[in-house]
C-alpha cells in the first residue's frame, strides 16, 4: 500500500498479513506511517497503490461506512462516545439502524443477551461522565463488538490506562483472539504490552516496512533496532557543579485575582528558594513547587498553589525564613487531586 501527499510519501509499498485469530502489533515511532496505514484501512484516506484482501477477496473500501459494512472497526485514541448518555444509550445510538422511537425494554432484552457473550461488561445505566477511563475503553470495544466488527484495530488503546486496566483489557482481546471470534491490530510503542499480549509484530520506518515476525522470536533490543535503524543514542552530558548560595529565588507579596476580578494576597510573607532545590511547574498552569518532601497548602477558591519545605536546614549560611500564611490558607495532607 501506497500514500502520498503531495511530494511527501507517507507510506511507501507497505505491506501487513494479520491472520485469522491473532493479535498483531504495529510498532513505529511518531511519523513512520503507522496512523495513515490504519486510515487506508478504514477509508479515511485512499491509497495511491495496493489493495485491501479480507478473507481472500480483495474489498474496496472508499469510506469508514464501507469499513463497517465488512467487519472492520476502530478503537480511537480518545473517547467517541457521549458523555452525557448512558452506556445503553451510547451502544443503542451507535447502530445505523437505530429506530427514532426507541423501545428502551425492548433494546435493554437486546443489550443483555448482547453483556451476557461478552468477557467483560460496564454499567449499562450510568452516564458515560461518571465512568472511569477503563470502563470507558471496554465501552468503546463493546461498541464495535455490538455492530458485529470483527476486525479490531487498536490506536493506543492504553495511553489512557492504568497498567491494571491495559493488562486486563489487553488479556481478554488475546483471549477473544485465540478462541476465533476477533482478528486484533494494535498500533502501540509499548514493548511490554506486545511482549505479553501480541502474536506477531510489523515495524514501520519512515513510512516502510523495516521488519516483523513472530513475537517470540524477536528481543526488544531488536525490535527497537528496527524502530530506530542506525541511530545511536548518546550518553546524558555530566552534570555542572554549580556554586552554593544562600538564595536564588524570592516570593513577596504575591497577588492573585478572584473570579470577580479582585485582587487578593495570597502570601503575607516571604518564601526563599535555596540553591540546589528544584522548582517545577505543574500541569503547565505556572506554580512552582520545589521536587522533595514538602508540606502542600490549598489557596482560596483553587486560585493559585505553592508549596514549602517540610524541612528547613539549621546551617546559618542557608538559614531562611518559612513563610506566615493567611488564616484562609489551609494545609494539605491527603492524597487526591488536591495535593500536588
């Protein structure tokens, strides 16, 4: 299969055989082609060369819907589904002939006998909001399996999931797999997850087919071999020693505005950062905290966080003064998203 946009050759004459009942690993690093294979697949694009056999026959695909039409399904990176709709409501909308008027006791008869086939099942009456990022991923795989995709193909499926949640999701399609009733391409960097779970592997580069086979019978190193190609990857520079002082960082008198506008301090005192502690910023909002054990303050109204030192050195060269905080400044000491 053939890609080209414009000038650029995104794939170049690649070529992936995934058997009947196998889980198969796409691996490639970003750009190599891997997400425009999988589109020619499912229609998004149309290759410039190549064909598409499923079961033997050689198939047109133009569009997603004729994709559907023949078995193939997708599980995207991010979430499709409606937040605000129920499970039920998200697998019964999925279908394209779903009637206008829903008869819900009807189609929950229908979605039971449906949960009682499959390996796993999700709260079909709660809204897809309050699910959490597992369940969510088994929603999306149960909707393909609901509209009968019997070709499954994985962008990512884990970069949402906990390593629990990857492992149990990834085990029950391999079993799925192995008894027959899916075909499975995983697009993945993971070399854990296509050791544990994958029966073959296929490597793009730069938009070609650098190499593949059989699970077990490749190492990681060689894997990442074909990945890479030639590169080498250099040691990290030593570290620079740099001089010890008393105080590189001080916070005064620091000013936040509330959702109405107003100005409001935050931090009567003063907060000093000695040399060597590192300050990071969080999530990209700007806070700093210093890397370390540290003592976690709350500010009004989620305005703004900072963090002290839980522990301040007795020597007097480096001695600072720990901040006073206003009354309306609240310690943290559980574990949540609260506490950075």
């Amino acid at each position: 299969m053939t890609k080209t946009f414009g000038r650029f050759t995104a794939l170049d004459n690649v070529s992936v055989k995934v058997p009947a009942g196998t889980f198969h690993a796409l691996l490639g690093e970003n750009g190599a082609g891997k997400s425009t294979l999988v589109k020619c697949v499912m229609g998004f694009y149309i290759p410039d060369k190549g064909t598409l056999v499923l079961d033997g026959t050689e198939q047109a695909v133009k569009n997603p819907r004729d994709a559907q039409a023949l078995g193939v399904g997708m599980v995207y990176q991010h979430f499709t589904l409606v937040p605000s709709l129920t499970a039920a409501e998200n697998l019964v909308a999925s279908r394209a002939d779903a009637p206008s008027v829903i008869n819900w006791r009807k189609e929950r008869d229908r979605l039971e006998s449906f949960l009682a086939r499959m390996p796993f099942r999700v709260p079909l009456d709660r809204p897809v909001s309050s699910l959490a990022a597992g369940e969510k991923q088994k929603l999306e795989i149960l909707k393909l399996l609901y509209l009968d995709q019997r070709f499954l193909i994985l962008d990512e499926p884990t970069s949402v999931l906990t390593p629990g949640e990857a492992d149990e999701i990834l085990g029950l399609l391999k079993d799925m797999a192995h008894r027959g009733e899916i075909t499975a391409l995983m697009i993945t960097h993971k070399f854990r997850e296509v050791e544990a779970f994958c029966d073959d592997v296929s490597v793009l580069r730069r938009g070609a087919k650098v190499g593949g086979g059989k699970v077990g019978e490749l190492t990681t190193r060689e894997m990442a071999a074909m990945m890479i190609g030639d590169a080498v990857v250099r040691p990290s520079a030593a570290r620079a020693q740099s001089a010890k002082t008393s105080k590189v960082l001080e916070i005064a008198g620091l000013f936040v505005e509330n959702d109405e506008g107003r100005e409001r301090g935050v931090l009567d005192g003063f907060l000093d950062s000695l040399s060597g502690l590192l300050l990071c910023p969080v999530h990209g909002n700007g806070d700093l905290f210093p890397l370390g054990r540290c003592d976690f303050i709350r500010l009004p109204n989620n305005l703004a966080r900072l963090a002290i030192p839980a522990s301040w050195p007795d020597s007097a060269d480096s001695a600072v003064n720990r901040p006073s905080v206003r009354k309306d400044v609240h310690p943290i000491h559980s574990q949540g998203e609260e506490e950075l």
